[in-house]
C-alpha cells in the first residue's frame, strides 16, 4: 500500500467535507494550542523570573517574619505577624560580621500622593539607609536620607522616577512639598528610572525614613522585612547561618523549630518560584488534555462515519488482494494525517497568541521574552500523532474486519 496514497486520500476526505471536517479537528487544535501557550509562558516567566533575580543579584539575604513551618503566608487572610522589629536589623549590622556589607529595612504599605491638584496611588517604602546599596538604586536628583534622618521622624521622601515624571510633569520636585495621608513631606529627591521589578516597582514607589513611615504613617512598631546585601557570594551560606544564630540571640530563642523568621537567599527565592511554574505549567497542560481528548472522541466519530461511506471500496480492495492489516494501516495513516495536521496548525496558533501575550507584556513594561520551547512543539506533535493512533485504532479496526462479499453488495 501506498503511504503518500493514503496520505492524499486523507486530505481530499478533510477538502470534501471542510466544516465537518474542521469542527472535529477543532478539539485537537485548541487543546495542542492550549499546550504550546502554556509551556511557552512558563519558559518565558522562568526567563522573566531568571533575570529578576539576576538583577536583584545573587548576594542578597531576605530575612521574614515568621516560622519556615507556616502554612499561611504572612500577610494572607488578614494575618500580620510582628516578630522583626527595626533593633533586630540595627544588632545584625552592629554585629560586624565580615561578610556582611549592608542591612536594608523595609515597611510597606499603598497611599495617595499628592501634589496640588495631581495625585496617585503609589507604593510607600518606609526603609532605610542601606536602601540604595541593597537595592542597586541610584539618584537622579537631589539626594538620599542619612542615618540620622532615618532615625528621626523627618518628614522628608524620596520619588520614584514614575512618580515624579507623573506629578511633578517637567517641573523640579526637588524642596517641593506633596501629602501622604493628609501630612506634608520635602521632596529631597529622586531615584533612577529602573522599571517594573518582579519584587515590587521601584519606580512607582515612594521611600521614606523608617521611624517616620512606622509611627507617622502606619502605626506599627514592627518591619515587614529586611534585605542583607553580602560582599563574597561563595560566603552566602555561612552569612545566613550567622544571620540565623544571631537573630535566634536577640530573641532569646534555644530551640531551632521555635525561630520566628525565616531567612533565604535570592537563589533558594528562583528555585521556589521555578517549582511554583512548573507545577502551575503542568497543572494547566493536564487541564488542556481535555480538549484533546473530547478532540480524539471527535476524530474517532468521523472516522467511524467515513468507514461507513467507504464499505464499497473497502470490499473493492479486500477482493483485489488487500489484507486487513493493509487497511488498518490505511485508516490508521489517514486519521494520523488529520490530527497531525491539527497539531501544525495548534502550534502555530499557540505560537500566535503566546507571542501576542508577550506583546501585551512589553507594553505593560515587563521585560518579557517571547519564547517558544522547541520542547513544547516536540511534545505537542507528538501528542496529536498519539491522539491519531489512539482514536484511529477502533475506526482501522472496524474497517479491516469487513468482510469482502458482504462490502462489494453493500449499498
């Protein structure tokens, strides 16, 4: 039997019947473009979440509120928890270790900012000195708060590039006075525009003195966190057992399951959002074998009908010499043309719609890669051939088992 035959005949039976056709591939197209969509998104928010941590560098330690064991995040269902306090950071830093270059502290919450008649809704940073060196953030104008400053209860802050460009417009912010929360702020100034980061966006971001954003804004005697900006990297681990011992010291804690923080590096931050992708992506790629299982059913369905329509000729081959398994072949190389055909044009619509997300992305300021794994296309022919072999067996089957006489009178 002749393959490319088989193949042609395959394709004129799709020409022939163009809707039924095309209702039927439509399972396996969207269920194949669900698949691509969702592997190049995941590949391109691991890139995405690789260069963040890149930018953010390796050499950071992030030390949080709460036990390593906690099932609720901090934060979620309205929990808040209290156990680092600004000392905690101030006594790390005193310590001297060698290892460590600076200590940032951060509290954190959303206002209004106002300037005359223009206002937003931006993030306010209360932190301190360490800020610019932790953060890798420069000065545009003006310039940064000092220790003593930090300290006090100044009312002073500094704006994010976005926030200055969109209430202040072409005008000098620097000694202007804007509002947070009904109590007047000095603009002394302005950060380097950095963009849209995956740990928060420093540019539509105000930062003022610690003690200020604590007693003045939020009321609160805690941090949310701090970040320990380390010199040697290949020291990293040993900083976060000495990080670990000395907090453990200050709050007069002996047993290890007892510590009520958590300290982690940059590195242990991209291995879990790595893990949080790939279950997301194969979560989602489950989901989508629905589509293409209804798809199958539906392949199966119009193949069982074209046996139907094609008794006559089944009979006509059997009685000039063809064996049954050169007709399961034939049927079975027809529906694997149909669905491989609808996996060419899922990974191409896939394709589209992954790259026009990535569009969307970059307009949004994201820094998103377009990505298309040759990985997802691998897997998402193979799938569609699958379903073809799969859901053609029973319809090749049925086919093969006609018998001759009974074909060639069949009407």
């Amino acid at each position: 039997m002749n393959i490319f035959e088989a193949i042609r005949m395959s394709f004129q039976m799709i020409a022939r019947k163009k809707m039924q056709s095309f209702l039927t591939m439509l399972g396996i197209i969207i269920g194949v473009s669900a698949v691509v969509i969702v592997l190049s998104i995941g590949a391109s928010a691991q890139e995405f979440i690789l260069k963040e941590i890149k930018i953010m560098g390796t050499d950071l330690i992030a030390v949080n509120p709460g036990k390593a064991s906690d099932k609720i995040p901090v934060g979620a269902l309205g929990i808040v928890n209290t156990s680092l306090k600004y000392e905690d950071g101030e006594k790390i830093f005193r310590k001297n270790y060698s290892n460590i270059e600076e200590v940032a502290m951060y509290a954190q919450g959303n206002s209004n900012i106002v300037f005359e008649d223009n206002s937003l809704n931006a993030s306010v940073i209360g932190s301190t000195e360490g800020y610019l060196i932790v953060e890798k953030a420069n000065i545009e104008l003006g310039r940064f708060f000092i220790k003593e400053e930090e300290q006090s209860y100044d009312r002073i802050v500094v704006l994010g590039s976005k926030v200055a460009k969109d209430l202040f417009k072409e005008e000098n912010p620097i000694s202007k006075k804007v509002k947070i929360k009904n109590l007047s702020f000095k603009v002394i100034g302005v950060l380097e525009e950095k963009g849209s980061g995956l740990t928060q966006d420093q540019d539509g971001s105000v930062i003022i003195p610690m003690k200020t954003a604590q007693k003045l804004l939020f009321g609160i005697d805690h941090i949310n966190f701090m970040r320990i900006k380390v010199k040697d990297e290949n020291l990293i681990d040993a900083t976060v057992e000495d990080v670990t011992m000395a907090l453990r010291e200050i709050h007069n804690i002996s047993d290890f399951e007892e510590n009520d923080f958590r300290v982690n590096t940059t590195i242990e931050a991209l291995e879990a959002m790595s893990l949080i992708t790939n279950a997301l992506k194969f979560f989602l790629v489950a989901v989508s074998f629905i589509s293409l299982v209804v798809g199958g059913f539906g392949i199966m369905n119009i193949m069982l009908a074209t046996v139907e329509e094609r008794i006559s000729e089944i009979g006509l081959r059997k009685a000039l010499g063809a064996r049954n398994y050169h007709i399961t072949l034939q049927f079975l190389i027809e529906t694997i043309s149909i669905t491989f055909l609808s996996g060419v044009i899922g990974i191409l619509l896939g394709s589209f719609i992954a790259f026009i997300i990535s569009k969307v992305m970059i307009i949004l300021n994201i820094a998103w890669v377009f990505l298309v794994p040759v990985s997802s296309i691998l897997f998402a022919t193979i799938i569609s051939i699958s379903i073809g072999l799969i859901f053609g067996i029973l319809p090749a089957k049925k086919a093969s088992k006609l018998d001759p006489i009974e074909a060639l009178s069949y009407e």
